[in-house]
C-alpha cells in the first residue's frame, strides 16, 4: 500500500496519474464501505490538499491526472477547493449523479515544477 501524500516517485515521473482517495469522512467502526476502500481521517482536508500536490509532483510537463470523487459526504465543489489547478473538464456518473471524474493537465511552469 502507498501513500497518495507521499509518493516514492522522482519528480515529473508520469505522464498520466490517476487519483481516486478514499470518500469516506464518517464510517461506522464495521462499515464494509470503509474496510474496503479506507476512510479519511480527521484532517482529510490536509490529507487531499497534500494529495493533489503529490500527485502535480509527480506529474511531467502537461501531464494529465485523472481525479474521481464520490460526493456522498463531501461535495466536489468543496473538494476542488484544495487544489489551485483548474480542471479541463469533469462529469458525474452512476445512477444518483454522485461520482465524479474531473481531468487536470499540469501546467508548465506553475508552482508544481
């Protein structure tokens, strides 16, 4: 297992990433959702700010990282907050509209180099 925080990675290793962090904030202690896929811990908001930036690390020029969402309890819009890196675009899917797929490509030059 790794962490999205803190990759083994050199910089401007990839040119494509994927990021799909746990969703969870609030889990029951026997949750299947959470032993399954993981649960965020109190400072989340650190944790997927930190997330974003690793993953820009490791990102080469104009690469393109691929970022999916679930908002069952955490809207996107708050989660788009902790990047400065404006989406190319995004779309939700599933049958309530609550997952969502969001394509960044990093810019050259900018504070992730």
């Amino acid at each position: 297992m790794m962490d999205f925080r803190d990759m083994p990675y050199p910089d401007k290793s990839f040119k494509l990433v994927s990021f799909d962090p746990p969703h969870l904030v609030r889990a029951g202690p026997k949750s299947w959702l959470a032993a399954k896929y993981g649960k965020l811990g109190k400072d989340w908001r650190e944790d997927i700010r930190r997330g974003f930036e690793e993953c820009f690390r490791v990102l080469d020029d104009d690469g393109v990282l691929v970022f999916k969402w679930n908002e069952t309890q955490v809207k996107i819009s708050e989660l788009l907050t902790l990047t400065p890196v404006q989406p190319l675009f995004g779309h939700p899917t599933g049958r309530k509209g609550l997952t969502h797929w969001y394509v960044f490509m990093k810019p050259k030059g900018g504070e992730h180099d």
